[in-house]
C-alpha cells in the first residue's frame, strides 16, 4: 500500500492539475508523482553538475598549462634548429655521402636512446635534477 499524503495547493495550480488529470489515463497522483521525480532528478543533477565544474575547471586550468608548456618546448626547438641550420656550414659534394651515412646512423642511436628512455620512465629533466644534486651535493663537500 502506498503512503497518503496532504497536500495544499493554490487554486492556480489545482485548476492546472484537475485540467490534466481529466485526460483518460491520468490521475492527479501520477501527475504529482512524475513531477516530484523530475525536480528531485534535476536537482541531484545540479548537485552532481556543481561538483564535476570545480573538477572540469581544475582539468581546464591544467590543460592550459600544458600547452604553455608545449608552445614553449617547440619555441626552444624552432630556436635551435634555426641555429644549427646558421653555424653548420655546407658539405663539400664530395663528403655529402659519407656524412649522410654518419647521420642516419646518428639519427638511429638518437631514435633507440629516446625509445629506452621512455620505456623507462626516465625523462631529461629527472636526469638533469639528479646531476645537479650530484654537482650540489660535490661542490659543498
């Protein structure tokens, strides 16, 4: 059995309900009921909706970051070809064969190096952190 409840209405919207509720297969409890689910669903949606903005904003914030950072990282790569590209001086023809072998293969360790690297969870940066402890920690002794 399902529990009775009291409800006072204003004469506005009781009209609207009895309006309704005259359609066949409706009845005034059914009508009540649905829209009791529907406010009590948006507003858990609202509760759910406030909590996933602060953490949509913190992701927001954080992508924002990244892409700073990127920008950044292909400025500095940008800058260093064009410089390389500035002090390497031409080869002569007849050393372009050799020197393009000696690349490839260059190329190639830098590629595997890269592939260890990131197999490893290693990063430069990590590196470069525990050389200074090292030069830091051998300085002050």
């Amino acid at each position: 059995m399902k529990p009775c409840h009291h409800l006072y209405l204003d004469d506005e919207l009781t009209a609207k309900l009895d309006a309704l509720a005259s359609k066949p297969g409706s009845s005034k409890s059914a009508i009540v009921s649905d829209a009791l689910r529907g406010y009590l669903a948006r507003r858990g949606a609202k509760e759910l909706d406030d909590l996933l903005k602060v953490r949509l904003d913190r992701v927001t914030t954080q992508l924002g970051r990244m892409e700073r950072d990127i920008q950044i990282l292909l400025e500095s790569l940008a800058l260093f070809v064009r410089y390389e590209f500035t002090v390497t001086a031409p080869l002569p023809e007849g050393e372009q064969a050799a020197a393009r072998a000696v690349a490839q293969d260059r190329y190639q360790a830098f590629i595997e190096q890269i592939g260890r690297r990131v197999a490893a969870g290693r990063t430069i940066s990590h590196d470069l952190a525990a050389s200074e402890d090292r030069n830091g920690a051998g300085a002050a002794a």
